[in-house]
C-alpha cells in the first residue's frame, strides 16, 4: 500500500519559513540583553525585560493569528506575518533608545506569533490526515534545529566586530527570504467555512480559543514550567556545580536526541495513538529532571539533556498534534494558537515563579520539586485526555 505523499514542495518550503523566524527569535532572544547594555547602558533589570517583551508580544500575536485565520485563511495571514516580521527586522537600524527598542521586540514578537500560527495551521491542513502525527513531529523539528542554532550563531556574532549590526543585516535578509520562499510555493488554502448550526452558538471566548484543545494545552502549560526552569537556569546551575563545561553541550545532546527520534514517535502514534508515546514520555522527562537536579559529573548532566530531550521534546510533537485532531478542520487555526499560547504560558511564568524560590531553597530543591509536578500530569494526563484517545484514533 502506497502511503500518501509527506515531503511535499509545500511542506519543506512551510517548514523552512517556520525555522528561520524561529531561528531569528532565539538568535536575538540570547543576544539582545547585551545589545541594550552595550549600546544603551540599560539595567540588568531592563535588559531583561527587552529580551523577554518579545514573548508577549508571540502570544498577543497568537491570540489574534487564531481567529483572523478563520476569517481570511492562514496564507493571506502569514503574508501579514512575513511583510511585519521584516519591517520590524529593517527598525532594529532605527531603534535608538530603549523605548523604541521596547516597541519594535514586542512588535516583532507579534510578528513571530502570527507567522508560527499560521505555519502551524498551514502544516496541519497540508499534511494526509493519516500521517499527520509524523507530519507534524517533522515540523516541529524546524523549530527545534533553530532553537539550537540561533543562540550559537547569536553568540558567535557578538564576539565579532561590528557584530550586532552584522546580526541586525542577516536578520533583514533571512525575513526577506521568507516572502521570496512563500512567493516560490503555490498554497491554496481558503477559508474554510464554519458550519451553521455552530455559528449561533460560539461564544466571546471561542471566538479566540479552541475549547476542544484546552486540555491537552493545559497540561503542555504544566510541561512547559517544569522545562522551564532548565532553559533559563542552566547556566547558572552548572556554575554552582563546576560542571560549566558540559553544560555547554547539554542544547546539543539535547537536539540530536530529538532530531533522531522525532520520525519513529511520529509513525508510532499515527498507528497506535498518543497514549503509547505520552505515557512514557512523561516518565522520561521525570527521570531526566531528576538526573538533572542530582547531576555531580559532566556525563550526568547530558545524560539528563538526552532523557529531557527524549520525555519533553516528543510529548510537544504529540501533544500539538493532539490539539489539532480533537478539533474541526475550520478551527485548526485557533487549535494552534490555543496549544502555544498556553504552552508559551508556562515557559514564560516557569523562570519568574522559580526566581522568587530559587535564593530560598537553591537550585538541586527546585529541580527536584519539578520532577514531583511532571509525575502528577500522568494521571491529569489521563483524565482530560488519555481516557479519550482510543475513540478519538477511532474516528481519525
């Protein structure tokens, strides 16, 4: 039996476009606290708050990308994505003062927003309905390969001279590329049409948020604060433990474990559903944080990074392709932003609750304390979604 086509024009040019503005996100998300206190002698406090603005700004985006989607489909909206992102790239040579290097990161993070909603949105209707956990786990890939790209090549930019403008001209041009890949690719994607009998019934709220992927977004939400801790922690940590050295490999142990096995957790749970791939995946997670908050030699730490990338890394590809199976083809866009917007959620909250606790009980406490909060989305797991998954691969 032939299987119908994956790797289509339409995907690997949708997927590129996905990982070079996420690339150029995290590029400058490791960078730009620097770039304020260099170029503007800005504070600790408000350097940080230029770097982190931008992720407001993705989730105020994400939040208008879902409904405007269903209104005008996701290819007219991610043209609106790309031609902002690249204005928004090309005033980064205008920002002059901290205000206006405030409005532009949180411009650009609206950008960014819109442009992953409608990426997502798009792969989902693009991809065969009977490869699309596969599909989707490809997908995610790109932005994962940026995730460790970006800071890399941020950081060798840095160190140059002249750096940050170099990196403010790659910026422009890699936006520009972009609307020239999406111009290359015939997408026809329409609106699709709501049907009637739901049209009088959606409220205020659903009108920007899927009810139907809440669940599963909810409990990513939980997945992405126990994460987060890692992400904005790591450096710090690894110096209070003189383990300094292998934590700069930990992003890359890390990305290489999923990049490997991201296309078998895909085939799987296209054929045997999401249970088999999130059960296990959350008890991995558990063991890598725990590995990480016990971790008093360099292999241990990236044995944590394998097992960390292995548990969160998969159950985000799962977990997305979840929110887009529960919920009507018209609604996918809103699925999507509803899945990242509360996924953003937890990443976001993660480091500024975790700072207030950290001075008090030190770093090994919390990630300790994470793996506790991991253990206790299994059984959340299975009541707001795990319950359901063989009638839902029923009616896939």
């Amino acid at each position: 039996m032939n299987k119908e086509k994956l790797w289509t024009k339409e995907f690997i040019i949708v997927s590129t476009i996905n990982f070079l503005a996420t690339l150029v996100y995290f590029l400058l998300l490791v960078t730009i606290a620097s770039y304020a206190t260099s170029e503007f002698g800005a504070s600790t406090s408000t350097a940080g708050l230029v770097s982190s603005i931008f992720i407001i700004g993705s989730l105020l985006g994400r939040l208008g990308a879902g409904r405007f989607i269903g209104q005008k489909g996701p290819i007219k909206v991610l043209w609106i994505g790309l031609t902002f992102f690249a204005i928004t790239s090309a005033l980064y040579f205008l920002a002059n003062s901290i205000p206006l290097l405030l409005v532009n990161r949180l411009a650009q993070g609206i950008a960014v927003g819109i442009i992953g909603t409608a990426t997502g949105t798009i792969v989902a209707h693009i991809l065969p309905s009977a490869r699309k956990g596969e599909g989707i786990g490809y997908f995610s890939l790109s932005a994962i390969l940026a995730t460790a790209v970006g800071p890399f090549i941020g950081i060798l930019l840095m160190n140059m001279d002249s750096g940050f403008t170099i990196m403010f001209v790659m910026n422009l041009f890699l936006s520009l590329i972009c609307m020239l890949f999406l111009a290359a690719v015939k997408l026809k994607l329409a609106p699709i049409k709501q049907p009637e009998q739901t049209e009088v019934k959606s409220s205020i709220l659903s009108q920007f948020i899927e009810p139907k992927a809440v669940p599963i977004s909810f409990i990513a939400l939980i997945i992405g604060f126990s994460y987060s801790g890692v992400m904005t922690f790591l450096s710090f940590y690894a110096e209070s433990i003189n383990l300094v050295s292998a934590a700069s490999y930990f992003f890359l142990v890390y990305a290489v474990v999923i990049i490997f096995s991201r296309p078998f957790t895909g085939k799987i749970m296209d054929s045997r559903g999401a249970n088999i791939i999130v059960y296990p995946c959350i008890v991995i997670f558990a063991i890598g944080m725990f590995f990480f908050s016990q971790a008093s030699a360099g292999w241990m730490l990236l044995l944590a990074a394998a097992f960390i990338g292995f548990g969160y890394g998969n159950f985000n590809s799962v977990a997305q392709t979840i929110a887009v199976k529960v919920t009507e083809p018209h609604r996918f866009g809103l699925a999507t932003a509803t899945y990242f917007i509360l996924f953003d959620m937890g990443l976001g909250i993660g480091p500024y609750v975790l700072g207030f606790i950290v001075p008090e009980t030190g770093y090994r406490t919390i990630f300790v304390a994470m793996v506790v909060v991991i253990i206790l989305c299994i059984p959340l797991y299975y009541l707001m979604h795990g319950r359901k998954d063989k009638e839902l691969m029923k009616t896939a």
